[in-house]
C-alpha cells in the first residue's frame, strides 16, 4: 500500500462516518499521511481529526476513533492507535508493506509519476545566456536546474515546454560583432568588447570559410562578422547544451519578435488595457500600479525600442502560445527583473501570482585543491561549462548542482567530485545503483532470480531493515510531486542519499544471496525483488536528474 492509497482509504473512512451521520462534515478531498520520525509510532501517522474536530463539533480523539474504527477492518491494517491530542497511527502488515516491491517492479520507469500537475502547460526558460560567449559557470547552475525541474514537472503530469531565449538584438550583438572585426583585423579589442581565445577561434573560422570577408567595406564586414559570430555562437551554445544532457524544446530569437511587429503590436495591446501613457516623447508602461519601484519605457523619445518593450512582446508571445504558467530562472543579477516581469503580466490582465513565476539563482563557485578556481582557459575571465564537464564530468555537474535550493550559493569541489567517497554524493547513489546491479548478476551467476510476479511472498519481508526501505520507497511519488510543486528539484536529490542510506543498511542486516552451499529460499527471492524495486527508484531519481545509473563501478 503506497502512501497515495493509503490517504485515500482514510479519506473513505471519513466519508463512511459522514454517510453513518456519526460525523457531520465536507469529506477532506485530500488526507496527508506521513511517515513518523519515530518508528515507533507505526508506519504512517495523520492529523486529519485535528484538522475536522472543529468543524465537527466533537473532540478530536473521538473524530479520530470514529475514523480509526473503520480503519482497522481494513485488509492490510495491522493496527490504528490514538495518540496525544488525537493523531492516528497506523501500522501496516508485512504483506501489506512488502507488496510495493511488486507494484514498483511491475511499474519500472513509470514508478514515481504522478497527476499533480495534469492539465498545466508550462513554459520554462532557463540559461538564455547572451549568445556572445561560451555558457559560464552560473549558467551551467540554470542548464541542471532547469532541465531538472523540467523533467520533474513532466512526472508530475505537467506539459512543459522549455526555451531558450536568444538574445539576439541589441548593444551586446553589435559589440560582440566589432570584437570579433577587430580580432580578424589584428586591431585592439574595442571599449567594453568581448575577450578569450574563443573571439579570435569564431574569428578565424568566419575568415577562413569567406577569406574574401576582410577585403570588403567596414561596415559590410561587420555586419558579416556580426550575423556570422551570431549563428557559430548559437551553434556552440547548442552543442555544449547536448552534451551537458540538455534538451530545449524552443530556440526563441528575440530579433523575431522585432522582425515580426509583435513589440510594436504588444505595446498596443497593454495600451488596450489602460496601462501604457505618453510623456516627454517616449512611451511608458505604468508598472508602479503592480509593486515595481518605478514606471518602464517602452519606447524612447527617439523612436527606439526598449528591452522592456521586447520583455513584454516576450511574455505575451508565451501567453499567446497558451501556457498557463510561465517560468524564468534568471541569474544572481536579476532580482531586479522580478517586480517588473510580474507587473508586465499584470499589465496585460494576468494573474502575477499564477501565471508567471521568477526564480532567482545564487553564485557558484569552484575549488581546486582548497583554492577558489576563477579563470577559465578558453574565454579568459569566467568558468565555461566545457571547464566544469572536464574537471569533474557531466554527472557530477549536473547531481551536484541540482541537490541544493536554487536560492543557496554552492560549492562545486573538484577534489571531492572526482573522488570515490561517501562524501561525494552522486558517487555514493550511483555506487548503491551499482552494487544492487552487481547482487542481480551475483544471483544470476548462482542460477537463480527473483522468479515470477505470482510467486512473490511479500509477507517475508518483515525485518525492521527491510521496512524501513520500503518506508523509503513509498515516498518516491510524494517527493516528485513535492520538488514540482516549490520548483525544487533538490528534494529529489536529497531523497536518492536517503534511499542509498536505508539500502546499505539493509544489505548490511539482510542477506540476498544464499551462504555458500545454502539453497535458495523464498526469502532470498523476496529479497531480490526488493533489491530491484529500489535499483529501480534510484535509477528513476537519476533520470529526473539528467544523471546516469551505472550498472558497473
């Protein structure tokens, strides 16, 4: 009985007592049951008496009796008792427990997916770094983020699109354009220009493919180098996202929305909704109606366009698509973005606190033999994700920069990440992985398996080690859909070590594997299925982690 099934057999207790006129009250649509720190208390405990007590007009411990009654002719109950103020705990028996082992096998990959987010379409950009440069160290933080949280919200029922947006116009592009001009001119850097070897890399791959580019007018060959630089940039950005594990469903081109009209047609829209005035020539968005610190120009007095105006166009073209909520993860530098992009969304008639969501990432830092690492080889002033790939690999990139809140600032220790212990977190949930895989071939060898679903006795797994695992393996489902919902997927991260945990010590009080001549017993059997349902959980976090599951270590 999993966690989900068990709250919905308290929910019908509850409906049953309201149907028997014992209880007058709304039946909860949903019951939270959870495991109890102390395992003495049983194996779930709810408040859900506490919670109708009120509204019913009766002590909580008499709702919670009358609740608890009906619980225990349940099959699989082994016992509800009352305690304090009027909690239930309830203890399942062994079968009852060591029947999940079945249901995760029989589900494999689908073991952890869930409805609560069924019917949501979403719409997550993360990175969107500008394409002048290689993606750097906190861009790396947003690819595993993003590309995490996304695939947690797909588990959890959600249809997500991810994106990318290029921020292809603008001052950035026109100096990144002159930068990489002077490069192949063998000219001084411009004033506020881009640096690293990777200038003078795009450089000469621009010139060699058109060799005739540098006798052409100036301005001819800027706006070559400019367009040029742009597509082999992107290209690079899209190449370094595929090899980190990262998928983006959308490229988004912020020139399009130029091209297109859709900014000059957006600021007419929010004008539509009362929100855009005219002063001193320019045009404004009245932002300071919706909490931002103060009004946003739209379009200067001399005619020219804002980033605001091509935010706004941006957010509309995301709405216009028909996603119902609209998530950017931006920078450590971005907080100043938050108020402004909820009050564009309020602007247009929106729900702020519904259809937009602004998650703000902190710093990343690297240390190498106890030293902060600052500079990289190929872009000069920053950490690129080639960097970190090549130190410490994509797997430890990606756990590591995923198991942490996105608000907390991180330390990525090379010296740790490459090493073979427990105090690297993704070595000790892929070595549990690996070990388990190692106990099936062990099996294998000795010529047996866990055998056929039928012949299963899940009765046999009643050590407290063995409990305990199945305990953990219950939560899975209830820690997908809890990193959906607080957009963390940290908790899934987290769960995984936990789960390793509770599998070593298991392995350490529990024998699979017969002893020497021993013969193959049921339990042994039972054990393996319990193995497998959690090499099968472990491997199912990996995955929403972007992260591998090694059969071999």
């Amino acid at each position: 009985m999993t966690p989900a099934e068990l709250s919905q057999a308290v929910q019908s207790a509850v409906r049953a007592a309201v149907e028997a006129g014992e209880l007058t009250v709304a039946v909860p649509e949903t019951v939270t049951v959870e495991r109890p720190k102390n395992r003495d208390h049983g194996d779930y405990a709810t408040n859900v008496a506490l919670q109708l007590a009120k509204a019913a007009g009766q002590p909580p411990r008499q709702v919670a009796e009358l609740v608890a009654a009906r619980l225990r002719t349940l099959p699989g109950v082994a016992k509800v008792d009352i305690a304090g103020p009027g909690f239930m705990n309830i203890t399942l028996d062994a079968a009852t427990q060591g029947e999940l082992a079945r249901a995760i096998v029989t589900a494999g990959a689908d073991y952890g997916r869930n409805d609560s987010f069924a019917g949501r379409r979403i719409n997550l950009e993360f990175v969107s770094a500008n394409p002048t440069g290689p993606i750097h160290i906190g861009g790396v933080r947003w690819a595993a983020l993003g590309d995490s949280l996304g695939r947690v919200l797909r588990a959890s029922g959600a249809e997500v699109t991810t994106e990318y947006y290029i921020n292809d116009a603008g001052v950035q592009i026109s100096k990144f354009g002159s930068s990489l001009l002077a490069a192949a001119n063998n000219r001084p850097v411009p004033e506020d220009g881009y640096v690293g070897e990777y200038i003078n890399d795009i450089a000469e791959s621009i010139v060699a493919v058109n060799p005739g580019i540098l006798y052409l007018p100036e301005d001819e060959q800027l706006a070559r180098f400019r367009s040029e630089g742009l597509r082999l940039m992107v290209a690079e950005i899209q190449r370094s996202m595929v090899e980190f594990g990262v998928h983006f469903d959308v490229w988004f081109s912020e020139k399009s929305l130029h091209d297109s009209g859709a900014v000059e047609k957006a600021v007419e829209r929010l004008r539509e909704q009362g929100h855009v005035f005219d002063q001193d020539g320019a045009t404004w968005l009245r932002t300071t109606d919706f909490g931002d610190d103060k009004d946003r120009v739209l379009i200067k007095a001399d005619g020219e366009t804002t980033y605001f105006a091509s935010d706004s166009a941006y957010y509309l073209s995301k709405r216009d698509r028909g996603f119902d909520v609209n998530v950017y993860m931006l920078g450590a530098d971005h907080h100043g973005y938050v108020n402004r992009l909820k009050a564009i969304a309020a602007c247009a008639g929106d729900d702020p606190n519904v259809n937009i969501e602004v998650l703000i990432g902190q710093f990343v830092k690297m240390l190498k033999d106890g030293q902060e690492v600052r500079m990289s080889k190929r872009a000069g002033n920053i950490i690129t994700i080639d960097d970190v790939v090549e130190w410490i690999g994509v797997d430890a990139a990606r756990y590591t920069l995923s198991r942490s809140p996105s608000d907390s600032t991180i330390t990525l220790d090379i010296d740790v990440l490459t090493s073979t212990s427990n105090e690297n977190h993704v070595y000790y949930v892929q070595y549990a992985h690996s070990r388990m895989c190692s106990i099936e071939r062990n099996a294998a060898g000795l010529g047996f398996d866990k055998g056929p679903a039928e012949g299963f006795k899940p009765e046999l797994l009643a050590h407290e080690a063995e409990k305990e695992l199945l305990g953990q393996l219950a939560e899975f489902p209830r820690i997908v859909a809890k990193a959906s919902e607080l957009r963390q997927p940290h908790h899934v991260a987290r769960y995984l070590e936990e789960l390793a945990g509770s599998y070593h010590r298991f392995n350490d009080k529990c024998r699979v594997l017969p002893f020497g001549d021993d013969e193959v017993t049921d339990l042994n059997r039972a054990r393996l299925w319990l193995v497998e349902a959690t090499r099968t959980v472990i491997a199912n976090g990996l995955t929403l982690l972007g992260v591998s599951a090694p059969e071999r270590m």
